[in-house]
C-alpha cells in the first residue's frame, strides 16, 4: 500500500476508529514517504521531532490555504483559526504567543493545583451521587468534559453560567482542523466560530470595563493599548483557540486514559500501589493513544533534507504524530502500554515554536485528576460499550458509560 493510499484509508470511518495498523504500514515505507501533490508522509519518531523543532518548517497559514483552496476564505471558521498562533509563522506567531504566555504563567497554572483538587472532589461527587443505584454515568459528559472547562475558564475569566454552552460549539468548530474534503461540510463550525467570536467580543469588552484577575482581561487590556502588539481581530482568535484547546486534549487524554486502564487491571494495581507515577501514566497515554494524531508542516527553507528525503521549499508535510509515538526505532515495545517507561517523550503537544502552551495544564489535570477517580471508586468498572468520535486528527470518545459502585 502506497503513502497515498494509507493517507486516504485513514480518512475512512474505519481508519478514524483505529488508525494504529495504517500506521504500521506508513512506518514500512520508511520515516518519510511522498504521497504525491507536492506532500509528504512523516511516520517516524526522529524525522517528526526535527521537523517539529526547525525553524525552516513552519505552518500552513490561512494565506497559502486560501490560495491552494477554492472557498477557504469564505468559511469564518478557517479564517477564525487562521487568525490564531495555530495556524502563523514568524514575525506574527512569535509576537502574539510571547504576549499569550507573559500571562499564561508556569506560576499561574501551577497555583491552580487547588482549583483542581477542589473541582475533581465536586466531579466525583456527582459521578457518586449520579451512579449511587448502580446505573450508568457517562464519563466523558460528567468528569473527562467538565473538569477542563472549568479549569481553562477560570483562567480565561468565563463566568461558571456560561460554561455548559461549550462542549458542542468546540464540537463543531474542530471540525475545521480535521482533513475536510468538502468545505461545506463546514457549516455548523461557520456557526460555532461565530458564536465564540461574539462571546469573547462581548467579554472582552465587559473585562475592560470591570477588570478581573484573569486571562481575558489582560490579553484584552494589551489589544486596547496597542493594536499593533495585538490586534483586536488576534485577541478574538486566540481567545476562542485557548478556549478550546484548553479542554479539548485534556477531556480526551482523561478518556483515553480511563479507557486504557479498563483493558490493563495491572496499571491500576500500579497506581493505587505507586509503582505507577501518575506522571509516567500520563506520558504512556500520550505516546500510546495520543489526544493529537496529526499535525503538519511545509517547508519554509532550501536545501532541506530528512532521513536521508529532501523536502523542496513550498512542499507540505503530513505529521503522523500517533504514529511516531509508536515508532519501534524509538521506543522498545512500542505496540505495548507500559507506564513504567522511563524514556517516554511523546511528541503529542508538539515542538519547537507551537509547542503547546497548555501542556502543563493538561498534564497537572490528568495527575491529579487519576488517582483521585481510582481512590475515590475501588469497583469503577466499564458501564457499556463506549463509542469514539469519528475524528482522526482529535482522538477521543463520544460516550464512555462507567459504573462506580
């Protein structure tokens, strides 16, 4: 099977559910593999992490999309990320994600600690009282959704009553980051990124007339004093983006994780017992299900070179990320979940200069978050039978049924 046709399965529902073994396949036809049009498949470990991490590969921005795609322009969803640091390259990337993380603080996510103590203690008491006859709760709505919404808006600054509209916008709005082959496919993410602009625009300007201790304020208060530091359209886009990257890796690393230990009883016997750090834990599902699969890059530079494959200037690079996290020429055992590795780095919030601002977040959430479900439910067991997203690029669930008594 060619690199064109691994590409293609995988955008099948069938792919979607379980893209591991065209994976396998990818890896077969070496770290880097053309796939025609100009693109390129990158399997492996060590050619993704380069990629990653140098500077002569950068993003797709909205303005080449446009240009290689009748009707991008027309979609406010595409333009809404094309507007965020997701999808910009230096001088626009550096300028707007240095002023995100003046704010976005290691000190100020680690002082989180005990809202995130204290709202996993409220999710758990609900999942408590909502399975206390034996019946099914839903993982994913009542815990793996609810602990990083709440946790990423009261960085943000969104007040509590605002927050249950989130789940379904952030649904719909991702939509336009998987591979979309007919953009009208994009209508209810036009919608969701719609709505969200008008939310924050509305917030925004609440934040500037009554200041907060908040993320909203201050990144409000910097596009207020100098639009050409943020621009008003920047804030906008960046505010839906930490929105909803805030919760949606997190809601599925906690799934994916929960999910994992449902089919291996000895990493829960390692948890409860501490053979198991939470932090190794967490890395394993990282690398072995990430809640990030594909990534990409175009080369930005000449004369660029990858496992021994040159990629021409202007030529893009398809990122298989949950592929170079199982990649056996990095890791021993690679198809095996094994929390007790101890060499785990897993590329699943990138690298270089879109290394996601979140992961510490996302991790502080899932280690604390773990534990806390095992200790709180010794017969937490699997409740009926799950069903995934069928996304590719944002792996997760839909529907995790589990019972706690």
């Amino acid at each position: 099977m060619g690199g064109a046709a691994i590409i293609e399965q995988l955008m099948t529902t069938e792919g979607r559910s379980d893209p591991y073994p065209l994976y396998a396949k990818a890896r077969e036809l070496g770290p880097v593999a053309p796939i025609g049009d100009g693109m390129f498949m990158v399997s492996g470990y060590a050619a993704a992490n380069k990629i990653l991490r140098m500077p002569a590969f950068g993003v797709a921005t909205a303005e080449l999309l446009a240009d290689l795609t009748p009707g991008y322009t027309e979609h406010s969803s595409l333009d809404l990320f094309g507007r965020s640091i997701l999808q910009r390259n230096a001088p626009d990337q550096p300028r707007v994600r240095s002023l995100i993380a003046s704010v976005f603080t290691a000190r100020r996510v680690a002082a989180l600690r005990p809202a995130v103590v204290a709202a996993v203690d409220r999710l758990l008491d609900e999942m408590a009282e909502q399975g206390a006859d034996g019946s099914p709760v839903d993982f994913m709505d009542a815990f793996a959704f609810r602990l990083p919404v709440g946790v990423i808006c009261e960085l943000l600054g969104v007040p509590e009553q605002d927050r249950y509209r989130f789940r379904g916008l952030a649904s719909d709005l991702t939509v336009a980051l998987e591979f979309v082959q007919d953009l009208d496919e994009l209508t209810d993410a036009d919608s969701a990124a719609d709505e969200l602009t008008r939310y924050f625009t509305e917030l925004a300007v609440e934040r500037l007339a009554r200041p907060q201790d908040d993320l909203v304020t201050d990144l409000a208060r910097i596009a207020a004093a100098d639009d050409e530091r943020l621009s008003a359209e920047e804030l906008l886009a960046n505010l839906v983006l930490l929105l909803v990257a805030g919760f949606e890796t997190t809601t599925n690393l906690l799934g994916n994780g929960l999910n994992l230990l449902f089919h291996h009883p000895e990493a829960v016997a390692g948890l409860r017992s501490g053979a198991i750090t939470p932090a190794g834990f967490t890395d394993e599902v990282l690398r072995f299900d990430s809640p990030v699969q594909v990534s990409g890059r175009v080369a930005l530079g000449e004369d660029l070179v990858i496992e021994g494959v040159p990629i021409p200037p202007g030529h893009g690079v398809t990122l298989l990320v949950g592929s170079a996290n199982r990649d056996p020429a990095r890791y021993e055992r690679s198809e095996v979940f094994d929390p007790t590795r101890t060499d785990s780095q897993p590329l699943s919030f990138g690298g270089g200069a879109h290394f996601c601002l979140g992961s510490q977040l996302a991790r502080l959430e899932a280690e604390v978050a773990v534990p806390a479900l095992l200790d709180r439910f010794p017969r937490l067991a699997p409740g009926g039978v799950p069903t995934r997203r069928d996304r590719l690029v944002l792996r997760g669930f839909e529907t995790l049924p589990v019972t706690v008594r």
